[in-house]
C-alpha cells in the first residue's frame, strides 16, 4: 500500500505539474485535519510520510500520568515504557495512532482535505507557468461554449476567450485547435484566469513574429500596428539591415508569408508599409491601396490635407472611413482627404477671391490718385 501511495503521488505529479513534495505536504495535513476530527484539538499530533516507502506515521504527544483520565492526552506509566523505557510520570512520550482507528468519517475528511489542497496547488502552478505568458501566442483546443465565450483547453489549463474577442467572420468548434493571443493573466476568487484574445493587434504582430524569420531575429522592426479585426489591418515596418528589404521580407516570395497569416486570420486584408520619417510619404503609404496625388502638412496642429484622383476618393476613405482611420490611427495625424475636383474648385474659388481683392484694391488706389487733381481743378474754378 504504500508503494502504491508513492506511485499515485509521482503520477499525480506528473500530470498536474505539482512538485512531489508539495503533495506529500499537502497530504500531511490532510491527514492531521482527519486526526483533529477524530480526537479533537488538544492534542499536539506529528504526521510523517516517507518520501521514498511511503510509510506513513502518526504519532500524539501524550503525558505520563499514574491514572489516565483522558486517553487524547493522557498515557500511564505502563504503556508510555512500552514505547521508551526512559519515561518517568509527568514526561511527555509520542505515542503511535494507528490508521486502523480513523474510521470513515475521518478518512473522507481526509480525501476531502487531500483534494481540495491539491486542487489549490494545481491552480498556483497553472498561474506560475502562464503569468509571465502574457502576449504571447499559444495553441489550444475548443472543448465547449458557454454564455458569451468559449472555453479552451491549453494543456492542463483551461483559458476563457470571449465571443467579442474572436473574428467576425469564425464560428469555433468544440474540438476545433486555434491560435490565440494571451492578453491577460490575473488571479480571479475562482483561481487563475487566463484571457484570450484573436482580435487584438498584437495577435497579428506575434504571427508576424513566428512566420517572419527576419522579424523574429530583429532585422526587421514593427514599427506601430492597428487593426479592426475581421476587415483590415496596417502595420509599418523598418529594416535594421539597409541590404533587407522590410516589406519584401514580410511578404515573402509569391506573397506566402504573408498570406499564411491572411489564413490564419481568416482572409483579413493586410497592408505592409515601409515606416519613414518623412510624414508625407509616410501618410501617402498609409492610406494605401489608395494613390495619392499631393499632400499639404501643417506641422503645428500635426494635420494633413491630402488630395486624390476623384476615382481613388472612395479608396482611400474606405468603407465606413476605415481606410482613412486607420491610416489616422498608424501615423498619428489628422488627415482630411478631397478629390482633385474639390481641390481645383478651391484653388478656383481662391484665384477668384484674390483678383476681387486685386480688384478692389485696384479701384481704391485709383480713386486714391485722382483725388488730389479734382481739388486742384476746383480751386482753379475759384479763381
């Protein structure tokens, strides 16, 4: 039996990722609990196992007395010289408690006390072994849905990833493996939680990471990344290395980098742009697919006026201003955005503005001037 309890305390081990000896301890006091049941808590109890035989020993320090009256505290003479020869009245001896004498209630206590610790143990463990985890990405198992998220397998560890949080366009499956983005790990009264998340823009950089070799080395750099999950997503990129081509290593031969995260993510269109220093250039790249025809920066108030083809307008807003909020969101300007009519029927507006002003600036110089040779006529008439 007790080989047997030291092969379910490895396996047990083993499985749950709980140090043996934390086991063997928590056993210990399981076991002192269903003593302490049994015989009250007055009582000093000792509870050892052996780690490698699996012995198990319990022993309650008992005063020697002439005539016992409480046998939970109290042992004669007679019987406390049984177990040490040297004992003399008013000594203290370990007296043995036999495992025979627990009964069932005890024992269950025992059980009881066993699992709930060990349940305790396994949630410190899963929190210890995922909490440095956080924005990371991990594979795991769909095993149900339940009210607004769905539970998913990590191993030994079970994570909580919400509906809102999953793409737009995917429907999950129990038993289906996805990847996911740990975006947070905290302790909840009801053990560790662990958060999921395939919407978040970092999901897309940690792919980037593990599909890019040059990424993953630090040769090429992302810059900044947004996203609206589901429909599109823009990230810049530099190169550490001026004989590596950013964009071109993001992309891949044929595009087959970039497109097994297109899959991973569900056909969500990606736009790679080179990150310069130059706010024109860098504006006129975020707002692809869109061409743009010139910019007008002002610095200051870090705003933009850019103008496109009157076909590309549609383009580079995008549907519901997408295109243009993201491009917002990447470069951290203000851009407005008109077509090349607009622009010209300002540019009209303001040549016609200023020839009026010419005009009118021209009439009032004139009259100006002739002034003074009407005042010299008149006196003239005078005289």
């Amino acid at each position: 039996m007790s080989r047997d309890l030291i092969h379910i305390i490895e396996q047990m081990s083993k499985e749950r990722g709980i140090p043996k000896e934390s086991i063997l301890g928590t056993l210990e006091s399981a076991l002192l609990s269903a003593v302490r049941k049994k015989y009250g808590l007055t009582p000093e109890i000792i509870i050892k196992i052996d780690a490698e035989t699996g012995d198990i020993s319990m022993t309650a320090l008992k005063k020697v007395v002439q005539k016992v009256s409480d046998p939970n505290e109290e042992i004669s003479l007679k019987e406390a010289r049984k177990i040490d020869a040297s004992r003399n009245i008013d000594d203290t001896v370990e007296s043995p408690i036999s495992l025979e004498n627990f009964g069932r209630i005890a024992a269950q206590t025992a059980k009881q006390v066993l699992f709930q610790r060990v349940r305790e143990a396994e949630k410190e463990a899963i929190f210890e072994e995922y909490k440095d985890k956080a924005g990371e990405i991990v594979s795991g198992v769909v095993i149900r849905r339940e009210k607004g998220s769905y539970c998913v397998a990590l191993g030994r560890a079970e994570a909580t990833l919400p509906i809102k949080y999953t793409l737009p366009t995917e429907t999950l499956k129990r038993g289906e493996t996805i990847r996911t983005y740990i975006e947070e790990v905290k302790v909840t009264p009801r053990g560790p939680m662990i958060l999921l998340s395939r919407t978040h823009p970092n999901f897309v950089a940690e792919l980037f990471k593990m599909e890019i070799p040059e990424i993953y080395e630090g040769l090429v750099i992302i810059k900044e990344i947004v996203r609206e999950a589901g429909d599109r997503t823009k990230l810049t990129v530099y190169s550490k290395n001026p004989m590596v081509d950013p964009v071109g290593a993001c992309v891949g031969m044929k595009g087959t980098r970039v497109q097994s995260i297109v899959r991973e993510l569900r056909g969500e269109r990606i736009d790679i742009i080179p990150w310069t220093d130059d706010p024109r250039v860098l504006i006129a790249k975020a707002l692809s697919p869109a061409s743009v025809e010139s910019i007008g920066i002002n610095e200051e108030e870090k705003s933009a006026l850019v103008v496109v083809n009157d076909q590309q307008l549609s383009i580079a807003i995008g549907k519901k201003g997408q295109n243009v909020r993201l491009a917002m969101k990447l470069t951290g300007w203000d851009i407005d955005i008109i077509s090349e009519t607009e622009y010209n029927r300002m540019r009209k507006g303001e040549i016609e503005t200023q020839l009026e002003e010419l005009q009118k600036e021209s009439k009032m110089n004139e009259a100006a001037d002739t002034t003074p040779a009407q005042e010299d006529q008149a006196s003239e008439d005078e005289q």
